[in-house]
C-alpha cells in the first residue's frame, strides 16, 4: 500500500508544445491531510512521483457540502461480536510484528487467506476502513492500525479478484465523506482505497488503463468536486514514472472536468 503521509511538492518544468502546455518534469507530491492529524499509514515509507495538478483543489464550500440523498447512502454499520472483534486484532497485531522479517509478505498473504474466509471478520474489516466512529468503538487506541490493516486486506484480496470487499468499502467511504465533516484522517483512507482499487484492475496496462477508464474508476470510487483532493491523490499514486504526453494531457482534462462538476 503506497503511503498516505505527507506528499510533498517540489519544482515542475512545463514547456509550451503545439500551443498547449506540457509537464516535462514530473512534480513531487504535496502535502495533504489535516494539519494536526497524521496518517495512520505514516510507518510505511515509500515515495512516488505524480503528475502537476492541472487544476485549483476543490474550494471548501464545496467540499463541504451536505445532502440528504448523500447521508442515505451511508449504510449503518452492523454489530460485530467480541469474537469476532478479537479475532482480528490477534491477526492485525501480527501483520505488523512481522516488520522487516525476509518472509513478511508469505505469512501476511496467509493471514489475509485466512481472516477471508471468515465472513463476519470481512464485514467489521469492509464497516472498519473509512469510519472513524466505528473503528474507535472496536478498537479504541488501536483504531488507526486496524484501519491500515483493513486497506492491505482489502487492497490484497482485490489483486486476487476479489474485487467486492474493496469496492464496498470504498463506496461507504465515498458516501460518508460527501456528507458529513472529515474526522481523523478519513479522506487518507479514501485515497488509499482509490489507489488499491486501480492498483488491482490495471494489470499490466499501467497509465494507459487509467486514461482509458477514467470514467469507470471515478463512478466506481463515487468521485465528485466534493471529494475531488482525496480522489486526486489516490489516481495520482497510481501513477507510472513513465507517464506519457499523451495519458498526461487525458488524465489532466478529465481531472478538470471532475472538478468543475459541482456535484
């Protein structure tokens, strides 16, 4: 899972080419997230080159905006037994006491296999990513690394095929954004839900996959100028180092226009 921590910007060279403007220096990323709220993901370090934001971020009265028809598709979440409960806190505090140890990944994509094939398990890890209050409710203290564990879960399973976990949890968290106030953190959730999700369904077809399917991914993710940051980011991580004019120019007009829908 690509970090959601700081992104931070640096300097892009653009050169006019046929009458439009073309980044020939890929910026860094920049910073994003609440001023006093890290990313829970923030022990995971990895840096990744992005394209230049072709467009303003989305203003805050926006960004903020409430309605009813948005609140009604946040479902409530369910109740969750204490076995249950406890059973995936044995698991995520394994997940990450493996650390540096050189078989990390083969044990972890064990304990995925295994909290998968437990249904009610998969519930509280698809109802944890993406809400605060629920995750605090099952996990207090520790709500932050149950939250980071759900997204490698999900993030996992959906490159096996498995795509519904991931896609349910992204939708709740899309909705759940869009209409109400943006708490610890939530919105880096989102990001990194996004990037998981293009992540497993790009396959091998990279950038082009992105600027082909844009449309696709943005209803998938319930994008709108409400959520337009959040949804930025997480398309910009997916990102090849290698993005060409071409996908450049494509993502970038469809980022606009994302914005300027005003939904």
């Amino acid at each position: 899972m690509k970090t959601r921590s700081f992104l931070i910007a640096s300097s892009a060279v653009i050169t006019a080419i046929a009458g439009g403007l073309y980044l020939t220096s890929l910026a860094n990323v920049t910073p994003v997230g609440l001023a006093n709220e890290q990313s829970p993901a923030a022990h995971v370090a990895s840096e990744k080159t992005i394209i230049q934001e072709a467009v303003p971020m989305a203003s805050t009265a926006v960004e903020m905006k409430q309605t009813d028809a948005q609140r009604s598709n946040v479902e409530a979440p369910p109740k969750f037994s204490h076995e249950s409960v406890e059973a995936f806190k044995k698991e995520y505090r394994q997940i990450f006491l493996l650390g540096n140890n050189v078989d990390r990944e083969t044990k972890r994509n064990d304990i995925y296999e295994q909290l998968s094939r437990n249904p009610e398990v998969m519930d509280l890890i698809k109802n944890t990513v993406g809400d605060y209050e629920n995750s605090q409710r099952y996990f207090g203290d520790e709500q932050a690394q149950a939250r980071v564990a759900s997204i490698k879960i999900l993030n996992y399973l959906a490159k096996q095929g498995n795509y519904e976990p991931l896609e349910y949890a992204l939708s709740q968290t899309a909705s759940r954004l869009k209409s109400s106030e943006w708490v610890k953190g939530v919105e880096h959730d989102y990001s990194d839900l996004v990037t998981g999700y293009i992540g497993a369904k790009m396959g091998n077809d990279g950038d082009n996959y992105i600027a082909a399917n844009f449309d696709a991914i943005a209803q998938q993710a319930g994008a709108s100028t409400a959520i337009y940051d959040p949804f930025r980011i997480g398309l910009e991580l997916s990102l090849s180092r290698e993005l060409s004019k071409e996908n450049y120019l494509a993502i970038s007009e469809k980022l606009k226009q994302l914005r300027e829908q005003h939904n």
